[in-house]
C-alpha cells in the first residue's frame, strides 16, 4: 500500500488515501509553551529538518505554531500542520466554530490534517456515536470546501472506527494513537491498514517511560545510539508516523537522527515481548477528561 512508504530520511512521505503526501515523521506540542521559548522550539524543529507540527486545540498552543511557521523560513506550503477538535467541540455547528478558532490563532488559510481528539468524550458514553457523526459530516463539508486537505481521528479503536466509518462518506484517512514499545496496539494498527487509515505514534517514548527499560537500553548499546532514537526507530519500521517532542534543541535534532541505522530481527522480536496490551495512559472509552 502507498501508506506504508519506506522513509529513509527526515523529507520522504506517506502518501494518504485521498492521495495527500503527509511526512513520514513529526514534530509534536503537547505541554509545548506558549510563549516565545514555544515558538523558538519549533523553529528548532523546522530547522533540524521536521516538516510535520502537530497541534491540538486542547494544546493552548495554536497561535504560537502559527508564529512558528510564519517566522520560519519555510513557505507554508512546504509544512504540514495538523490540529484536532476537542471533545467539548464536538458537534456539526460547535465543529465549524472550533475550526474557525484555530484557524484565527493559527492565521493560516487552510489546515493539512484536521482530526477528533477522542472517540467518547465524557459524558457521551451512550450517545457518542451519533456525536461523532455529526462532527464528522463537518468535517467532511470543510474538506470539500478546500479549508482542510486530510481529515482524521485520533485515539479511535476498532470499533469506534467501524461506527463512523458505516456512516461517513469521506474515509478517514488518519488515526493518531498512543503507540510505544510498551504499548503496540498491534491489533487497532493492523485495522487501519487494512482500510488505508495512516497510523501516527503520539508518545512513542511512553511519556519517558521507556527510557529506562532494559531491554531497550540493551539494544541502544548495541547500535550505539540513545533509547529515545531505539523507541522512534522501532516505530518508523512498522510503517507508523512517531510525533515526538521535546523542548531541548539538542534532544529534537536528535529524535531526527534515526536513518543512518535500522533494528534487525532479534531487535524487533525483543521489543515484542515488552508489549501489555489494554495498557493505555487513558482508555479512548473511558476518558475522565472534560
């Protein structure tokens, strides 16, 4: 499949199933600043050579993104930024107004990538399906109008997948989910390939929780290279996006240096004994979060 690119390099890209080249890693933002040292770190990372920015409304940080890119020596085109409608937005109306807002603190014309943050926000265990939907047909008519070029979910499992999809007429065509050595989600990645949705790793680090596992440090050594760059590495070869993030300069451009070496088959067998299925930060059914 076309979404399952090889990426060699910071600038090679996943192509989409509306045909969107989408970059094959990113740069993400959460609890990223807003304020000047936010803006400097993205530009850190445009610099270092990511292309893909990952925001969210909930992040706080939209308007120092937008910033970022303008600031940036880049032409707009040349970088591909993604937000997400929060779970209190969500709705046909509230969607369009939520969209509209970002857009204001982004200050850009259109967005590249456009996704439902969570499957069931809270509340709406009963009547999120029907929730969903309806944010989704706005989307849908946002994509049309041009103002959005991808339109995807994130946090979304097999079966909250298959309910949208029965109803939508434009299929997502991204599912950003919480991914990492830890964590494999084997069983919702191989879902969305099998319906061409590209698959992204939010926290492919376990929030820093996998820095010290020894087996990942074990293979760090032997390929001389730090268990943060083992955790990105491993994600890359299973033909999935890793958005990691950090506010150190030194720290992004090294979660870049991830092409100059690849995990060979007793790596890889060795992470899969590291994954606990069902062990998410927080469950896509039952978010506690407002």
């Amino acid at each position: 499949m076309e979404s399952m690119s090889a990426i060699t390099s910071p600038g090679d890209t996943h192509r989409l199933n509306n045909g969107l080249p989408m970059p094959g890693i990113g740069y993400g933002t959460y609890l990223s600043p807003d304020d000047e040292a936010g803006v400097r770190c993205i530009l850190d990372a445009l610099e270092a050579g990511y292309r893909l920015i990952d925001t969210a409304s909930l992040y706080g940080n939209e308007d120092t993104v937008g910033r970022a890119v303008r600031e940036s020596a880049l032409l707009r085109e040349e970088i591909f930024i993604t937000s997400k409608i929060w779970n209190t937005d969500q709705g046909y109306d509230s969607t369009l107004r939520a969209f509209d807002a970002s857009m204001q603190l982004l200050q850009m014309d259109y967005l590249d990538l456009y996704l439902i943050h969570w499957p069931v926000p809270a509340g709406h265990a009963d009547d999120y399906r029907q929730l969903n939907r309806e944010t989704w047909k706005a989307m849908e008519q946002l994509y049309r109008d041009g103002r959005i070029k991808a339109i995807g979910v994130s946090n979304f499992l097999p079966h909250h997948l298959e309910a949208l999809m029965d109803r939508a007429e434009v299929m997502p065509m991204v599912n950003q989910l919480e991914i990492n050595p830890r964590y494999h989600q084997t069983a919702t990645a191989a879902f969305c390939r099998e319906n061409g949705i590209l698959v992204e790793s939010w926290g492919p680090l376990a929030r820093g929780g996998a820095l010290e596992e020894p087996i990942l440090r074990r293979i760090a050594d032997k390929h001389n290279k730090s268990v943060a760059q083992i955790c990105i590495r491993w994600v890359l070869q299973r033909g999935i996006v890793p958005l990691p993030k950090s506010a150190h300069k030194n720290r992004i451009r090294a979660n870049l240096d991830v092409f100059d070496f690849s995990l060979d088959g007793e790596d890889m067998a060795l992470i899969e004994t590291m994954d606990a299925p069902g062990n998410y930060s927080i469950h896509p059914d039952y978010l506690s979060e407002e």
